[in-house]
C-alpha cells in the first residue's frame, strides 16, 4: 500500500512540476497564438495534456519498472506539499467542468421546457422552437447536441436564413466546439488564472466560428449572402455575451461579425480552409516524428527519469 501511496504523491509532484514549466511555455507562445482553431485549442490545453501524458507515459512506467517493492522511501515534505497542490488543482478544475456541464444542461432544460419540435433544413441535430423574451439560436449540450431557436429570431429571418444559421451550428456539432469549450474550462493547469488563457479562448471562439463559416457555405453564393445576413440580424437581436466557458454554441457567441460578414462576402473562405488543412497535415508530420523519436528512446528515458526522481527525493526537504 505505501508503493502505491509513495507513487501516487511522487505523480502529483511531477504533474503539477511539468504544469508549471508548461504553462510558462504557453504564456510565451501566447503572445503571438496561431491563427487556426485546432492549434489554439492544441496551444490552451497543452500544460494539462503534457503533464498527464508525462506520468500516465513517462513518470508510472519508470517508476514501475526501476522502483524495488521491498523499500520504500519516507514522504518528504516538498514533494508531499506539491502533490496537495496538484490535487487540489486537478480538483478545482474537476469542479469547473462539473459547473459549467451543469449549467448548460440547466439552460437546455429551461429552453425547452416549453418548446416544440421543429424541421429545419440542413440541421442534422433534433431542433426545437422555443418562447424565451430574447431571439437565439443556439447548440446546446456535448454527447447529444440539440439546436435551439426562439420564435421570434425565426420570425425574424427568412427560410433561407434559418437554413445557413442551423448549416452554421450543425458545423460547430461536428467540430465538437462544445466539448472543446467543456475541456478549456475543466482544463487542470496554472494557466487557467491567467490574461492569456482568457485570450486563447477568446481567439479559439472567434477561429470557431470562422471555421463553422466555412462548413456551412457549401453550397454557393446563396448560402454565403444567407448566412451574411442572418449574422447581421442575428447581431442586432441576440445577447452580445459570449459564452464560451459553458458548451453552448450561439450563431454569434465568437463575436467579430464585422469580419465574418465581409469573409462571407467576399468569398475568402476556401483559402482559408485549404490553408487550415496545410497546417493540420503539417503539424501532424511533427507529431508522427516527435511519436517516433520517444519510442526509440523509450527505455533509457525512463531510466533517466527515475535517476531524475531519486535525485530529488533525496535532496528535496
């Protein structure tokens, strides 16, 4: 039981050591984030994704394989006071995510308390017309995605319109923008209380969006000009405020209309989607290469990283 024990505190110790280094990182990446909506969602959730690849990868094998079962070390108060800090971390953001799942499905259930089921064109989500004092359209929920739109923002648009703006939240539906938002706000890392993270997130919205666009401008002109003008009515009618801490998708939740409008306008979203894809291929050569260099030097490097563990329990008050 004190294999166990001493293991567990000695992999919070190393989570919430690589989540600092980590999120030291992103803040200076940060300033100058990339432009695509995969890489600065990728970027957000780095520090949380390194440090638990690092122990469930790295840190658990060394230790099961280099660590004798026979003798175990005392629990030094350094190492004991990191591994606290990172359960509380990893509790906080726990709870985070718990929150804002429980809100999204507190809004789901007041919107459609009284709603009724409704056809729309190009919606591959259930949807349904509600009555609510403010029009919306709005994608609600992660594992089962339903659109929800007000009476009245459907009685303010045209068939048309309605159509491009369920085409737009369908793509956030397959995109899984929800459940990105979801992850960001349960994200276990110190970057969490910093400007930049707020920025990152705000960017990934914006990026979210252009992203939705593009998927739902497939069909032509007529479907570009639709969408243009059911964002600038849209724009006018619903709440401003967006809410990308909870797994809500709203037609205008990213904000920058000025600009989607004039990409849809202007038809420029086809470059942008073939150079979102030359970077995606890009970066996944860079993770294939990055895969294959630790599987040839797997072995030494847990033996290294055991070596680095001892060395501190030894020397760490």
């Amino acid at each position: 039981m004190s294999y166990i024990a001493h293991a567990a505190t000695l992999a919070l110790a190393w989570f919430i050591a690589v989540n600092a280094v980590s999120s030291l990182a992103v803040l200076g990446l940060a300033a100058r984030p990339p432009r695509a909506a995969p890489h600065l969602l990728a970027l957000r959730l780095l520090p949380g994704a390194i440090s638990v690849a690092f122990v469930a990868a790295l840190f658990l094998p060394s230790y099961w394989a280099f660590e004798p079962r026979d003798y175990v070390e005392g629990f030094d108060v350094t190492i004991t006071l990191l591994a606290v800090a990172a359960a509380a971390m990893i509790a906080a953001a726990a709870a985070r995510g718990a929150q804002a799942w429980r809100r999204a499905q507190w809004r789901a259930r007041v919107w459609t308390s009284a709603s009724a089921p409704v056809e729309i064109d190009l919606c591959d989500a259930p949807a349904f017309a509600v009555d609510t004092p403010e029009p919306m359209m709005a994608l609600v929920g992660v594992l089962r995605p339903r659109l929800i739109v007000t009476r009245g923002l459907m009685a303010a648009l045209t068939p048309e319109e309605i159509a491009a703006g369920a085409a737009h939240e369908a793509a956030h539906g397959r995109a899984r923008d929800n459940l990105a938002r979801l992850a960001m706000r349960a994200a276990p890392d110190f970057l969490h209380w910093t400007r930049a993270a707020r920025r990152l997130e705000q960017r990934w919205a914006a990026a979210a969006e252009y992203r939705a666009d593009a998927a739902a401008i497939g069909r032509g002109s007529g479907a570009r000009l639709a969408l243009a003008s059911a964002l600038v009515k849209a724009a006018r009618l619903m709440p401003s405020t967006p809410l990308v801490n909870e797994p809500v998708s709203t037609l205008v939740c990213g904000g920058e209309i000025a600009g989607r409008v004039e990409r849809l306008i202007a038809d420029s979203g086809a470059a942008a989607t073939a150079n979102a894809r030359s970077h995606r291929l890009r970066w996944i050569a860079l993770a294939a290469l990055g895969a294959a260099a630790v599987a040839l030097t797997y072995v030494p490097l847990l033996a290294a990283i055991h070596g680095v563990t001892e060395i501190l329990v030894q020397r760490l008050p």
